[in-house]
C-alpha cells in the first residue's frame, strides 16, 4: 500500500536541496577555514594560525578599519533606535485603527523603501542631499539608513501588534486606565518581542547596507561594508577574509537573536 | 481570539482614530522629504544639463535621455537612429536577471517543497538553514563567491589538484559568474514565499489526483503548481527586481563585458568623468521598468482576489 | 434583596452601524442589588447593550443613566462600572495580583491598601493561594473567578458580565451559577448577567430582559417570564411550549371563551387579547394530563416517545396535524401511552396562557 509520503516526496528533490544548501554555505565555510591560513598566499595553505586576526586588530590597516566599524556600529544602533520608533507609531496606526482616510497610501510608504531599487535610491539621496547643499557624512549616511530601515522594523512590530486582541485593552479602560496608560501598561508591553526583533533586524539591515552608504558618505568617511569593498578592489587580501568572518558570526548571532526573542514571546503570551 | 471584529473595534479604535496623523507623521515626514522628495528630484535632475565635474547646471534638457536613446542629437540635421549600446545594457541586465530567476526557480522550488514537507518540528530548523547566510552581509557573500570561483581561487585549485580539468574554468568575468552572483544573493526570496504556499497547500488535492491514475510528475504539473502559483509569481517578483539593478555581484564578478545597469549608473556618479544628468536618466528609466512590473504584478493581485 | 432604586436607567438607547441596526430604541431600568440577566439568541443586541453600558459602544441615540448622572458620553474609563469579559481577557504579562490590582492603581489607590483589596477579593473567590501565579499557569475556572475578582476590586456601581459562563463545561458552569448568585448577594452590587441559555436565566436572575432583534419583548421575573410570557417569541424561547390555534369568541371581565382546535370550548384568562379574533395559546408540555379519549380538551394520536431520564417526552398529533409535545414525569406510577395510541388531553386552565400574536 503506497504511504501518504509518497505523494509528498519528488525524487531529486532531496539532492537539490543538499545541493543548494552546499551552494549557499560553500563560500562562506571556504572563507572562514581560509581565514585561519597562515601563509600569505590565500589559496595555498599554510597551516592554521589566527595571524590574520590579530593583523585585523593591529596590522596596519587596523585604525581605518577600526574607525569604520565604529563608524557603522554607531550609525546601526541610532538608525534602529529611530526606525523602530517612528514603525512601532505607525504600526499603532496601521492595526488599531480601522479603516481611515490614506491608509492604502500609508501603507504604499512604508514599503516604499523595499520597493525602490537600491541603486535608485542612492542616487535619489545623492542627488536630494547636494540639491540642498547638505554635507555629505556620517548624517547623511545616518538620514538613509532610518528611512530603509523602517520597513524592516515595521514587519515583525506591526505583525506582533496584529496578534494580540483588542480586548486586553479594552479591558485596561474598562479598569479606568485612560488610552495612554491603556498602551502603556497593556499593549507595550505585549509589544516587547515584536520591537525587539524589528530592532535587531533593523539594525543588522543598516550595519550590512554598501550601495546607498557607498553614495552618501562623501569622501573621508567609512563604514565597515565600504571599507571592506574598497579593500577588495584592491585585490582580495588575508585580512579581509578575517573580517568577513568576523561579520558572518556577528550576522548570525544577531539574527538568531532576532529569531529566538520573537519566539520567546510568543511562548510566553500563550493563553490556556 | 480577538473579540468580534465589527464590535471589538468600537472603544479601541475610536481611541486610536483620532491620533492616526500625528502617528504616521513621522514616518510620512521621513519618507516623505528622504525619499520621495529625493525621488523626485532625481527625475528632475535627468532633464538638466551635465555639469563638467559632476553636478549639474540648471539648464533643462532631453540630454540625457536623448544620448540614452539615440547616436545623433534629436534635432540634427540627420534622423537620429537607435544608439543601442545603453539600451543593450539594459537589455542585457533584464537577461541576466531572467536567467537568475529561473535558476533561483528550479533550484528554489524542489527546496521550498522539500522543507515544507518536512516534519513540522524539523522544518524550521530546514528554514533556519536556508536563511541564515541571507543574513549575511551581501558584500561578504559577494566577495566570498568572488574567491570562490576565481582562477587562483579553491575550486580551481581542487579541480587541478584532482586532474578533472588542465587549466582553471574562467569562471570569473564572465555573464555565468554574474548570475551564479545573482542567484547566490537572491535564492532565498524565491525559496520563502513558494515554502507558504507549499505550506498552505492541500495534500487532498493530490490524493485526488493520484486517485484518478496520475502520475507524481504530472500531478505537479496540473495540479500543484497551478495552485502555488501565487507563491511562484511573489518568489519571481522578489528575484527579479533586486538581480536587475543590482549592483555588487556585476561588480565584483563580473568585468567589462559584462556591465549592468547598475555599475552603469555608479559609474555616472564617480568622480570626474561622471554624468550626472544621464546617470539620474538611466535611473529614472530603472525606476519606471521596476515599477512597471509592481504595478502588473498587484493588478493581477487584485484581479485575483476580486474572483 | 433587590431595592426599588434604579442604578442603570436605560432610556430608548439606538445603536446603528452604518444600515444595520441593533438597538431599536431599548428602555429598562436594573435596581439596585438586583441579578439582571439580558437574555436572547445570537444578535439579538444584548451584548452590544451590555457594551453600551460599560462604554465601548457609542449609542447613536437615547441617554444612560448611572444612579441618576448621564454617563452617555462619557469614556470607558470614567465609568464607574466594570466587566467580567467573555475571554476574561486577564493580561497575560501580569501575575493575578498585578491583574486584580489594576484598577485600583489607576483610580490612584496606594500600594499597600490595593494589596489588602486584593487580598480580600482573591479570598472572596477562593483563590488566596493563587495571587503570584501568571495567567497561563491558570484553568479555565480559575481564570474567570480571577476576572471577576479584579472587575469587583474596584468596587464597581454595577457589575456587567459578558456571558462568563460559556467558555466552562457543564458541571463547572452549575457550580459556577451558585456561587455568582452568592457573590452578588454578598457584594449587595447590581449584576448586569449577559447570556443566551435560559436555564441560566431562570436559575440565576431576580429579573430577565427577553430582547430579540434588538429590542425588549418582556422583563420580569423568572416566574413571570414562564408563567406568563406576553407573545410567541418569549413563550417559545424560554423552555418548551405548546403553541395552539384558537379562535377566541369573545372577552368579558378578563376572561377569554375560545375554541380550541377540534372544536372543543375553552376558558381562560383573557391577558393580551381584547376582543374576538384569533390567537395562540400558549401551554407547557409538563402542564397537560392525559386521560381517556374524549374526557379531555383536546384528542391526540401518540407519534413518538423521547426517554429523557428525569422525563419521557411524548410528541402528539391533533387531528387538525398540529403537533404537541406532553412530558410525564418518569415515575413509577406514570402509564405510558403506545405509540399510535390515541388519547385524552387535560389542560390546567391557570397553566395556559392566552398570546394575541
């Protein structure tokens, strides 16, 4: 008798996607295992060494790397603070409030970052910040940053906020608490995982971005992806790959991150 | 549960409905004046003239649009005819990403339905698996592919090393390096949204099929994609438009021949030999294909929906 | 027991969403201390009456009153009255003492004499050795005596509850109804009981508003509310009822002469009706005696037999094909009919009831 697996499983489709997941980590594991190479030449090996670590540190190129991951860590952190701000109002506006007037379009903005190509987008700045004569920098790669931000931070925060019933809310003010203290004391706090996890996701989304940061940093100015670009083109060295190392872990670690805080809230909030 | 949709809504919404504008205004404000406002002035600055270090002058013009389009000035003395080097390029990127999609199809799909097959406690650590190097930094994924694949690189080393080949594969530069750059950056979109549909999908539908003498093959054919159809369009949709005006893997894998758009218009904005007007031009030309296909893809959205 | 004060005055309240609309114009009063039960069918308007009061429904027309001040326009959140939610909607992120002290710390209450409130309520519900345990760590039961524990903290003018029973299983739901009419008693507050089981009705209420498609069909006690139903709806919704055609001849001094089906002459009080026309008469299943064919008002052909356990139900044929259900208590001495067997039916005049419509 044929199992109801059957109808489930596709021969090949299991090699395909052993194959696929191979594709995907291939260069990254390539990368790490040869950023422990000791010998100059990057594609003979030369025994394991952690040189090119501590060449990342204090070789000569540290300070401009370091001052570039500075650079990007200060800008992440700020640019998630403020998109996640500005999604978590309107993601408030989005799914408590009905239908009201210039909702479709409100909604069209949000996603406008995502459906932008980024390469226009970095033009559009570009060309916006020298229109009106403000200097490109750390501000104008900051001013970008939030505004691609903010969808990434309106996804988990507005579908959190979706999940939970109206009526602990209405149960606030029917206990006397007025709207505000209702948000405060209810909605907030049951909003915690959702903002969380748009924070991180914001954040790791403006720590990643090169294109746009690439338009509007003006000379002068670095931040981890564009330094690291400028490097490569200048032929692909050791250290990078230690540094790329270094970004595939913090990358992961944040995103788990990301991934176990939402969870971890939707464990905690089940109801009998 | 919510409480009753049309009768929940009353006390709390009502709350809520009177402050929606001073709750989007942030966000409409940010947007609005950085990207919007930037947008348009983009579109603007393709209709000014070229400034000789980059910039503009505010003299209005079909410059840019006309060196885009055309080898002689649209006014000559002569018609102009077609200049197709730019629009060979975009040509050529709208190539390059369809191959890219359709890769990120065939491998993305028999993913997708595997993991969604999967036991459910194991298929989110299968989603997890497919995700996590999404999460890293494009940039360093590009690179990584770029060290990869090149002729000095590991993969050649180990295929000399074995004797399948003489002499390394010149992967690098070439339209292939591109777009295994392409379908690296972009797979798990493709894979994401066909897994919901799969998910979603109803496996009495097959038993149905099965039972009235078809084969897997062509029950997949008839009957299953036809239903996860939807997730296929989002997962193309999610594909395409990064791979057309991307601008990393073309870069970095690419060389010379074969240019993008989107090193294209980088190009206009370095420096002195820059061309701004025509960079916004080429811009604003991307920017009205991409949203050319948005729009195609919600209208048929709707028209779904309204069935 | 319950005074002659009104705590809710509701007056000709209208609730229009958009052309639907579900309150046509609804007038009642509920007394001080009283059990008030809004009873009826789904959308029958009894829960967006309740919301009403408690203020999450905006009426679109008509005042209400809460001991004499018009809390009409005022917000949910200034009304003194407080709800026990079908839900419970207890706040998942607070422990059950955070979640009972709630709304004393909003009405400014310190710290220490809301715990002591606290304290007294959760003993008041039997749940003293629960008050650090978070909801989901919680029964079902345990959850709704912790939702009314916190909408009593407060000490609320009137009570509302959003059919708090439905969500518990039988025996629990019986125990349950003790105890709420218990509690209301012991808090002297008015309860303001949503649902949409009868029984609960009868069994828990001093008093039940009947409401159907949005309006009022009868208040009064359970008793009156059986006894004396004042139309179809209401005798047919609440229990069984037998619902006869009759032509009534005519009306003198309160009483009715009617005919019943079959032909036979009847006299009953007059209630409704006021003059010669034709009617229903309303007579409950448990209040008709079988006897010998012809002894009685009416003759009947057994069709079935329910066994009930505490009843047997018998489904009858008039000879007009109107169908009527008699129940016999089952007993020993009870003889039940066959089925196809005609018989006898004795109806109690003070048992049935006279309905103009």
């Amino acid at each position: 008798m044929a199992a109801k697996t059957d109808l489930r499983r596709f021969p090949g489709f299991l090699t395909i996607t052993v194959l696929c997941l191979f594709v995907l980590y291939a260069p990254l594991i390539v990368v790490a295992v040869y950023s422990f190479n000791a010998s100059t030449s990057i594609t003979k090996w030369g025994g394991t060494s952690l040189a090119w670590y501590v060449d990342v540190f204090t070789g000569p190129e540290a300070p401009k790397f370091q001052q570039a991951a500075i650079n990007s860590l200060v800008i992440a952190v700020t640019a998630a603070i403020a998109a996640t701000a500005i999604a978590t109002l309107a993601a408030v506006a989005m799914t408590r409030t009905g239908r009201f007037r210039g909702k479709t379009l409100s909604f069209a903005l949000i996603s406008l970052p995502l459906m932008v190509p980024e390469v226009v987008t970095a033009v559009a700045s570009l060309v916006f910040f020298t229109a009106i004569g403000f200097t490109t920098g750390l501000t104008t790669i900051l001013i970008a940053h939030i505004v691609f931000c903010i969808p990434f931070a309106y996804l988990p925060i507005s579908a959190r906020m979706q999940s939970i019933p109206d009526m602990y809310e209405q149960a606030a003010m029917d206990l006397y608490a007025t709207p505000r203290e209702a948000f405060k004391l209810v909605l907030l706090p049951l909003m915690t995982p959702g903002i969380l996890s748009g924070f991180l996701l914001a954040f790791i989304i403006s720590l990643d971005d090169f294109l746009i940061t690439n338009f509007v940093k003006g000379a002068g100015v670095e931040t981890l992806p564009t330094a690291i670009f400028g490097s490569v083109k200048q032929g692909i060295k050791p250290n990078i790959m230690a540094i790329s190392t270094l970004m595939l872990v913090v990358s992961v670690v944040f995103v788990s991150l990301s991934w176990l805080v939402g969870r971890m809230g939707q464990d905690k909030n089940q109801e009998t | 549960m919510a409480a009753g949709a049309p009768m929940g809504g009353g006390a709390v919404s009502n709350v809520y409905k009177g402050n929606t504008a001073k709750l989007m205004a942030p966000a409409w404000a940010m947007i609005g004046i950085f990207l919007l406002a930037p947008v348009a002035m983009m579109v603007m600055y393709s209709f000014l003239t070229k400034e000789f270090r980059g910039g503009v002058i505010w003299d209005f013009t079909i410059a840019a649009y006309d060196q885009f389009f055309f080898d002689r000035g649209l006014f000559g003395d002569e018609p102009p005819t077609i200049e197709w080097t730019y629009i060979g390029i975009f040509w050529r990127s709208i190539w390059q990403a369809g191959v890219a999609t359709i890769a990120c199809l065939l491998i993305g799909f028999p993913t997708a339905w595997f993991i969604a097959t999967r036991r459910p406690s194991t298929r989110s650590a299968w989603l997890f698996l497919v995700t996590i190097p999404y999460w890293v930094n494009l940039l360093i994924r590009t690179v990584s592919m770029k060290f990869l694949i090149r002729d000095t690189g590991p993969l050649n080393e180990l295929l000399l090393w074995t004797g399948a080949v003489t002499e390394p594969l010149g992967l690098i530069n070439t339209n292939f390096a591109v777009q295994l750059g392409l379908f690296y950056s972009y797979l798990p979109f493709m894979v994401l949204p066909i897994y919901a549909a799969v998910e979603r999908y109803d496996f009495s539908l097959s038993e149905a099929a099965a039972d009235l003498y078809s084969n897997i093959w062509t029950t997949l054919w008839l009957v299953i994609l036809p239903v996860v159809k939807p997730g296929i369009v989002a997962g193309c949709i999610l594909v395409f438009v990064p791979s057309l005006g991307a601008f990393l893997a073309p870069d970095l894998l690419g060389g010379a021949k074969t240019f993008m758009i989107g090193s294209l218009i980088e190009e206009q904005f370095k420096g002195s030999a820059g061309n701004w007007p025509f960079g916004a031009a080429a811009s604003t030309i991307l920017l009205s294909i991409v949203m050319a296909v948005l729009l195609f893809y919600a209208r048929s959205q709707n028209k779904g929906s309204e069935r | 027991m319950a005074s002659a004060e009104i705590a809710v005055d509701i007056d000709n309240v209208v609730k229009r969403y958009g052309s639907f609309t579900a309150l046509h114009g609804v007038s009642l009063g509920i007394r001080e201390n009283e059990f008030f039960t809004l009873l009826g069918p789904s959308g029958c308007g009894k829960t967006t009456l309740l919301r009403s009061i408690a203020g999450f429904e905006e009426v679109t027309g008509g005042t209400i009153r809460l001991k004499g001040e018009d809390i009409t326009n005022l917000p949910p959140h200034k009304r003194p009255v407080n709800t026990v939610f079908q839900q419970y909607a207890l706040f998942p992120h607070m422990t059950v003492t955070e979640n009972v002290m709630f709304g004393l710390l909003r009405k400014g209450w310190s710290k220490p004499e809301s715990i002591q409130r606290v304290n007294q309520v959760l003993e008041m519900v039997q749940l003293g050795d629960y008050a650090q345990r978070k909801p989901s760590q919680l029964s079902g039961g345990q959850q709704q005596r912790v939702a009314l524990a916190r909408a009593l903290a407060p000490r609320p003018a009137v009570l509302l509850l959003d059919e708090p029973l439905s969500a518990l299983d039988l025996k629990l739901r019986q125990a349950v109804r003790v105890e709420l009419k218990a509690l209301q008693r012991e808090t002297g507050i008015a309860f303001v009981f949503v649902t949409h089981d009868q029984e609960e009705a009868l069994t828990m209420s001093d008093r039940i508003a009947v409401m159907s498609d949005g309006e009022v069909q009868q208040i009064g006690s359970p008793p009156e509310i059986y006894e004396t139903p004042v139309n179809r709806f209401v005798a047919d919704f609440i229990g069984e009822t037998n619902l006869l055609d009759v032509d009534v001849h005519a009306v003198s001094d309160g009483m009715a002469r009617l005919s019943l089906p079959g032909g036979n002459g009847f006299t009953c009080p007059a209630a409704a009706m006021r003059g010669p026309g034709k009617g229903h008469l309303s007579v409950r299943p448990e209040r008709i005696a079988l006897c010998a064919q012809g002894a009685g008002e009416l003759d009947a052909t057994v069709t079935g037999r329910v066994y009930l356990g505490t009843d047997i139900q018998l489904h009858l044929r008039l000879a007009d094909d109107e169908a009527m259900t008699v129940r016999l208590q089952n007993s020993e001495t009870t003889v039940v009919p066959a089925e196809g067997a005609t018989v006898g039916l004795k109806l109690e005049a003070g048992a049935a009831r006279l309905l103009a419509d």
